[in-house]
C-alpha cells in the first residue's frame, strides 16, 4: 500500500482516519510533501502551498512516481500571503513553518486557517514551541513565530481540541544544519464546530 510507505506528521496521522473521504486539503508549507503525499495515497484532493519551487518539484515528482499528481495540485506562494477563502478546506494542515513567520504573521496564517476551514473540518499544527533551543538561546527569535502551548491553545479556544501534545523530536539533519538535532514541538488537532 501507497501509505505504509509515507510518514506524515502525527496531527496528520491522527486526523487521518476522521476525514470524510475524497476531502478537500490545503496543506500550507507542504515543503516537498509529506503531508500532502500521505493525504493524496488516502484519496484526499490536496492543494500544497509552499514558496520553494525546489520543494514542489520534489513533491510532483514524488506525485507522479507514487502516481498520485491527479489528487495534489502545488502552488508557489508564500505562507503568509496565500489567499484562504473561508469555509473552503475539509483539512487546513500547517506543518513546521510558523517559526519562519514573525509572530504577527504566524497569528495571522492561524486565524487564515480556522476562517477557511468549513463546518466540522480540521486544522492541524506542528509547530517549534518556545522550549526550542534556538529561540531559547537567540533573543532576536523572540518575535518569530515560536509559541507555548498555553498561547497556541488561546489562539483555538473556539474551536473543539481533539489532540495536543508537545514533545521532543529528533532531527537527522537537514541543509543549514546537516548535524542531527532535536527540536521541541507542539502538535495540535482541532475541529471547527461539530462533536469532539
């Protein structure tokens, strides 16, 4: 199977199973498709926005391999200023992006994407918490997009919250740090009206 092979995220992983099938999907800072690929193998309809044209060819490719490219449409745009129209998405997922925001804009992108989830659909996060290394020893992360838990959960208090966790993570390593590492990150799954 297409999905054993494809490791998402674990809001993704969570929130898989409770997704109507053939849902509409936007997947902000898709990077070169974890999340879309597993969503797409599920038979979701994915719109992975990224500002990277390298990542997005990665993830088409991917795409087409997995032969998945008529289920994931890509779009170059930043996070921030990517139009989301409201009630429009099933599944809004925001995956390791918002530290790269400031914080204004990081608040923004959330309020983006609990306006642009319909009735009963899902927004999932997986972002760097202010236990994170980096911003704990760098002073002028203080006003990028890093958030406790408590600040995240503020940010959803309307909406219903299915999952959070906030864990340490191991990282192989990856360019501009090619060292494994570990990052401190908070993991979300919330629903827009409808039961818990």
């Amino acid at each position: 199977m297409i999905n054993d092979k494809i490791k998402p995220t674990t809001p993704v992983e969570f929130v898989a199973d409770l997704l109507p099938a053939g849902s509409k999907v936007l997947d902000l800072g898709s990077g070169t498709g974890r999340d879309s690929l597993y969503l797409a193998s599920l038979g979701h309809h994915v719109m992975a926005v990224d500002s990277s044209r390298q990542a997005l060819e990665k993830l088409e490719q991917s795409g087409k391999e997995l032969k998945l490219q008529n289920f994931i449409t890509s779009i170059e745009a930043k996070v921030e200023d990517y139009v989301i129209f409201a009630s429009s998405y099933g599944l809004i997922n925001c995956a390791h992006i918002l530290h790269f925001l400031t914080l204004d804009q990081a608040v923004a992108v959330i309020r983006k994407m609990i306006d642009g989830v319909e009735a009963s659909g899902y927004l999932t996060i997986t972002t760097f918490s202010k236990n994170e290394a980096d911003y704990l020893a760098k002073e002028f992360l203080y006003n990028r997009g890093y958030f406790s838990k408590e600040e995240l959960l503020v940010l959803l208090k309307d909406l219903n919250i299915l999952m959070v966790n906030e864990q340490v993570i191991e990282d192989i390593g990856h360019p501009g740090r090619p060292e494994p590492h570990e990052h401190h990150v908070i993991e979300v799954v919330a629903r827009k009206g409808g039961n818990r």
